[in-house]
C-alpha cells in the first residue's frame, strides 16, 4: 500500500491537468515531506522533491525582502530553518481545506498552482546601450516556481500582524487560487505579470 502525505491524503489519486507540469510536479508517495535537501546540489534537481515539501520550503523565508502590495514584511527569521514547525503549518492548512472542500487538498494546491502560474513574463534586453522590455515566454518549470513563491508571499502577507494564522491565510490563499478567484494574491501577480508582457511585445 502507498504512502499517505502525513498519514492522510493518497497523492496516487492527484490528478495534474497542465501538461507542462506532469514532469515537474512531484507527487511521489512520501509520509513526511522532507527529502534532508538530498536534490539541493543537482541540475533540476527540485523536480524530484514532493510538491508539497516545495511549498514548505517557500514558507521558511524572511519576509517579501521588497515592497510589496505597498509594504515591507520582515518575519525577523520566524520560520527560517524550522521545517518541522512549518510542515505542521502546512499539515493543518491541508485540513483545513478538505473541511471546506470536502476534496482531496493536495488535488486544491495543484489547481491553485496551475491556475496561477504566468504563461509569459518580460525581461530585459540590451541594443546599443539602451534596455528595453520584452516579452517571453516562462518554462514550465520557472511557471511552478513563482507559483509557489506567490502562494506562501501570499500566506506571510495575510498573516502577518493580524489574527489570522499562518494556515489559516495559506488555506484561504490556496482555495481562492484553486478557483480562479481575482482576490487571490497569486491570480493577481499572474494577472500583472501577463498584462505587463502583453505591452512590451
């Protein structure tokens, strides 16, 4: 019998509907999402690490680092390092979506990802010494990752100084996504993202 993610959800029936993020979404059968950074020092190594591992890994961060959303968030290092305590985070923000879902919640992430993924993004090129926007399109597997950046920025930003829990927000983040809903972070950054790839082609 496989593994259940923390004894609970079966990730064998998570169904990935984006054929860019077949190859780059783990859904390995894994109890506790900790690979002990074994794929940290190889080439597209991140492919083989479980979804839901990424995610916690995105958590344990500093803060946006950056204006964002018109503000500055600095978690003075809450979370950095504490991988247990940030998987018992995304533990209860899963239950927390099957409760109001009534639906697999790890099937929810992969929705959320997928839906708020960036299809063409803009960088910057050089002429003759003067820079311009342009617009390109964003491999799958850098689609998946500002996807997840976007979730977890979401979560900090949502729970930061205010009553609602770091699960809270990452649950409310993650349904918001999974339905394509415009007051979700994520779908926003998308949004932005694609319209400002539109002007610079």
């Amino acid at each position: 019998m496989a593994s259940k993610l923390f004894d609970k959800w079966d990730l064998s029936e998570v169904q990935i509907t984006d054929p860019t993020f077949i190859e780059y979404v783990s859904l390995a059968p894994v109890v506790i999402p900790h690979s002990h950074g074994r794929q940290a020092q190889k080439q597209f190594g991140k492919k083989k690490v479980n979804i839901v591992e990424r995610l916690v890994n995105k958590l344990m961060r500093g803060g946006t680092g950056e204006k964002t959303s018109g503000k500055v968030i600095r978690t003075m290092g809450r979370l950095q390092g504490k991988k247990f305590k940030v998987m018992k985070i995304v533990d209860d923000a899963l239950d927390d979506i099957a409760k109001r879902t009534s639906k697999n919640p790890v099937q929810i992430l992969i929705n959320a990802l997928q839906n708020s993924a960036p299809r063409e993004d803009t960088t910057r090129v050089q002429y003759g010494g003067v820079s311009y926007q342009v617009a390109v399109d964003v491999s799958a597997e850098r689609r998946l990752d500002m996807a997840l950046r976007n979730v977890s920025l979401a979560a900090i930003m949502g729970a930061f100084d205010k009553k609602k829990t770091l699960s809270q927000a990452l649950a409310d983040e993650i349904v918001l996504a999974a339905n394509g809903d415009i007051s979700s972070y994520a779908i926003k950054k998308r949004d932005e993202t694609e319209r400002m790839a539109r002007s610079a082609r």
